[in-house]
C-alpha cells in the first residue's frame, strides 16, 4: 500500500508595494522634471542675459525698451574688449590658476589621507582646529597674509598669489570624507606587502580618488580664477594682472561700457564651462562619495 504525500499548496500570490505597483513610481516624475526645468531656466538666465549683452549694439544698451534678442547682433564689444591686453591677462590667469591647483590639491590630497588614515596623537584636535578657519572671514586673512609675502619678497609676482593658497581647509575636509571611504583592509594589504605611507598613498589610494581629484581641481579651478581681491591687492604691475582684474580697466570713469563687461565676462566664464561639462560625471561622484549632500 502505497502512501500519499500530502498535496502541498502554492504560496498566495503577494501583492505588489506601494513603491513596486505600475505607475506609482512615476506618478510625480511630471512634477519633479517640471520643477527642474524651472530651476534650470533660472540658474541658465544669467548667463544667457550676459551673452545677449554681449552681442548686443551700444544702442540696444541705451534704450528703455527690454529686449529678448539683440536687434543686430555685433562684434563690436569683442572688438572694443581686444584693444587691451586680455591675451596676456588670459595667460596670467592660466598660469596662476594652473600652479594653484597643482599645488593645492596636491596639498589637501596628502592632509585628507593623514587625518583619514594614519593614527597620531592630537589627530581629531588638529581637524577641528583645521575646520574652525572656515568660520574666518577671507577678509581678516588679508592682512596677515600681506604682510607674510611682503616679508618673503614676493609682493608684486605671481608667487604671492600662488603661495597663500597652497591648501584649503575645505579641501582637507573633503579629501578625508572621501578617503574614510576607502577600507582600511586595502591599505593593510599594502603595508604587509613592505609599502611605505608615501608607496601606499601613491600606488592604492591616489587612483581610487580619481572623482575626488575631479571635485577639487574644479572648486579649486572655479575660486582661483574668479579671484579678485587678492590679486588686486599684491600684483602691482598690470601685465601681471588676471583676467578678473582686468575687468575693471573696462569701465569708465563715468559710465559703466556694459558690453565690453559682457563681453570679458564670457570670455572669463568659457573655460570654466567647458572643465565642467568633460568632468561632470566625476564631479558628482566626487561630491556622492564623500557624503556631502
């Protein structure tokens, strides 16, 4: 006498979530994209405002009547903007800007992997000493910092607007948020393996910051060459300025030539343009993975 198993019954079948069911998900992508395109058109009008200005006659610049698109669109202002020295301006503006992040990233790369992964006394102390400069204004800086690069002998080159902005607390605080990412099991590897900090640092964590690298070299990019202050206050030679100094040779004594400015001003904002559109995808990820919302 054979003997039956008991007949087993399937498993009702479960209902779908509330975030799984068809079209619940989606049901405010409308909203979502519509509030975008709104915060997109906003954030964009600026700079479409300076490229109408730009390419606009001194006419259209003069008159009550408020214009979407210039009425004969002109190079007169690029012209008018060329008769100063904006080539030399330009590359006094790349080649600061170029040494700055060099040497600032660099800089906040090796503090961020101390506070981040090497053990000393005095550590989380020292970060939060680091981190109170940030409440300092830039202004109360000036001072002090004059009159260091005045007694090194550097006032009136581009060393004393290189030197002061070697590191960045920002930049540290960065640079270890993202590195308390990397687990502490790959670099244990690499120390068993015989690597020094500096082997261990160049070899294992450097190429796993590839999006950190990405956020600094931008931030630090986009500060450095918008700086105005600083470099009015130590280059005393006006083939030495940079581009945002120079602006101010554009203006009158009497009246602003807001072409000109626009124009400058564009030919100012490009570079940094294009840097974000080749780096976006690490400029993100940078600014994801360091945790900062």
């Amino acid at each position: 006498m054979s003997v039956t198993s008991p007949a087993r019954h399937p498993a009702p079948p479960t209902r779908p979530s509330a975030a799984t069911r068809p079209g619940r998900r989606d049901r405010h992508r409308p909203l979502r994209v519509a509030a975008a395109a709104v915060i997109g058109l906003a954030m964009a009008l600026p700079l479409f405002w300076m490229i109408l200005v730009a390419f606009s006659p001194i006419a259209d610049l003069h008159t009550s009547q408020l214009r979407f698109w210039p009425s004969a669109p002109t190079l007169d202002n690029f012209r008018r903007v060329f008769r100063l020295p904006v080539g030399i301006w330009a590359m006094n503006s790349t080649v600061i800007t170029c040494l700055v992040v060099l040497i600032t990233v660099s800089c906040n790369l090796l503090a961020g992997y101390a506070f981040a992964k090497m053990r000393f006394r005095g550590r989380n102390l020292l970060f939060l000493l680091l981190l109170s400069t940030m409440t300092v204004p830039v202004q109360v800086l000036m001072v002090p910092q004059f009159k260091l690069v005045s007694a090194l002998g550097m006032f009136g080159s581009f060393w004393a607007v290189i030197v002061p902005a070697a590191s960045t607390a920002f930049g540290v605080f960065l640079a270890r948020q993202f590195m308390l990412g990397i687990p502490d099991e790959v670099i244990e590897a690499a120390r068993m393996d015989g690597a020094g900090q500096l082997r261990t640092f160049f070899t294992v964590v450097l190429p796993l910051c590839k999006p950190l690298i990405a956020v600094l070299s931008l931030l630090t990019f986009l500060y450095q060459w918008n700086d105005f202050a600083w470099p009015l206050t130590v280059l005393k030679d006006e083939r030495l300025y940079t581009l945002a100094v120079g602006m101010q040779f554009v203006n009158g004594q009497y009246t602003a030539d807001y072409g000109a400015i626009m124009a400058l001003a564009l030919i100012s904002v490009l570079p940094m343009v294009v840097l974000f559109l080749c780096f976006q995808k690490y400029f993100v990820q940078g600014f994801a993975r360091s945790g900062i919302k």
